[in-house]
C-alpha cells in the first residue's frame, strides 16, 4: 500500500497540488477536529465510490491511519484503483507533527 507522511501531505498542500482528501472517520470524529478533508465516513464508503477521483492522486486519512489504510485496501481490490494513498498517522500526525492547534482526542 502507498502512504503519504503529513510532511508531504503539507507539502502537496503548500504548492497547491491537484489531490483529493477524504476523511473516513464519523461525522462526531470530523467535528471535534478535520484538515480540510471531504468527509466520507468509513462505513458508507462503497455507496460513495463515485466521489472517489479516479485521475489525480488521492489521499485518505482516518484518526491513526488504521481505517484508511483498511479502506485503501478495500478500494484497491474491489475497484481496481491504483491512484490511493494512506495518511500515515492520520490525523494524530498531522496535529503533532503539522498543526499541533487542531485537538487530539
């Protein structure tokens, strides 16, 4: 599985990049905290895979990058897509490492 560090995830952001960012924690998880992701929660994901671009880069994320990374597997093996990306850390990374204002929980 591919992942990206919230290093390049930061990166990618500040140089304006064309990638797609799905956050698939629940709605109560994106509340408390969120990085700009489109909110797609894991457990609805395969009604949703139209959202899914399927020409540029996309990045998924969760809380530690145990979701996502579950999901990326799923999407690569039931949809045959190979432009995926997991968060590695997920959003506990990102706050530590990036943004140390958004909360942790």
């Amino acid at each position: 599985m591919k992942e990206v560090t919230v290093q390049e995830l930061k990166s990618m952001r500040d140089s304006n990049a064309d990638f797609q960012l799905i956050d698939v924690r629940e709605e109560h998880e994106y509340d408390i905290a969120n990085i700009g992701g489109e909110l797609i929660p894991m457990g609805t994901i395969m009604e949703h895979v139209d959202r899914i671009s399927k020409d540029k880069k996309v990045i998924i994320h969760c809380r530690s990058g145990a979701r996502s990374a579950s999901v990326v597997q799923l999407l690569e093996s039931s949809q045959r897509l190979s432009n995926l990306y997991n968060l590695k850390g997920g959003i506990l990374a990102y706050a530590k490492e990036i943004d140390p204002s958004l909360p942790t929980y």
